[in-house]
C-alpha cells in the first residue's frame, strides 16, 4: 500500500534562486519560502509565526522559473517531502526538503498590488434570496414549451 506524501505551500521566497547544472546536464534549482501564519494569543493579540522551508526544482520547471524567482516574489509550490541524511564526524544528520513537482510565481515582491487591482473583489448583492429561474422574456426566440 502507498502511503500519501503531499505539499502545497504557498509563501514568500527568501533569496534568489541559485540555478545549477548537474554532470549530466539537468537543472536544479534551490530556493528557500517562508510562510507566515498569524495567530491569536490568549490576551488577545494577534502574533505572526514564520515557517522556513527549502524547496529543490528539478528539470525545465527550474531552468523556466529561475529568471523570475527573485527575493520577495511569492510563490505556490506543490511536491513531496524528502528526507536526506548523512553520517559525519561520527554524528548523524538529517534534513528534510521539499521537492517540487510544480511550482509558480504568482506575484512580485510589492505583494502584486498590481494584480490585486486588476482583479475586482467579490461583493455580494445583498442578503435578500434571489430569483433562481428567470422566464424568458415575451419576444424571446425560445419557446415556452420545450420536450425532451
């Protein structure tokens, strides 16, 4: 049976990404997202908490996104959780990173304001129920009956 291994962040990134190639010509890129989640404490105050997480893109993904991931720029990333570890000086380290199966720009460092006022916001009409069947009106091209 598969276990499931799933990630969807979205966050800001922390440093430009720094493209490589491999010996064997593929592309990595690695980058680094912080994501913030505000809380609220028990006096009342609200408190921003700051997750750091390091991202691996791999392939024509990373060679594409590289020119626009810059320090600041948000970012959705979707992958799987990976889990490196290492013995040195008699020690054993680990570290877990997330590898990105898709990943994509969504705004500039300005929080792309630019953007957000492109798109309207949603404002509903009111709180009165509304009509759910509007009949046709009288010199409508459709008739009244229709059988199925």
């Amino acid at each position: 049976m598969t276990d499931l291994n799933h990630v969807v962040l979205i966050g800001r990134l922390t440093r430009d990404a720094a493209l490589k190639y491999l010996e064997n010509g593929t592309a990595c890129a690695n980058v680094a997202l912080a994501v913030n989640k505000s809380r609220k404490q028990a006096d009342g105050q609200w408190v921003e908490e700051t997750s750091y997480f390091d991202i691996v893109i791999w392939g024509r993904l990373a060679e594409s996104l590289n020119p626009k991931m810059t320090k600041g720029k948000q970012i959705c990333v979707q992958g799987r959780l990976k889990q490196d570890r290492w013995e040195k000086d008699g020690q054993i380290h680990s570290k877990v990173s997330i590898v990105a199966d898709f990943a994509q720009v969504l705004s500039g460092a300005n929080g792309g304001q630019a953007q957000q006022e492109a798109v309207p916001a949603f404002k509903p009409k009111s709180s009165a129920p509304q009509q759910e069947y509007e009949s046709p009106a009288e010199d409508s091209d459709f008739p009244e009956d229709i059988l199925f």
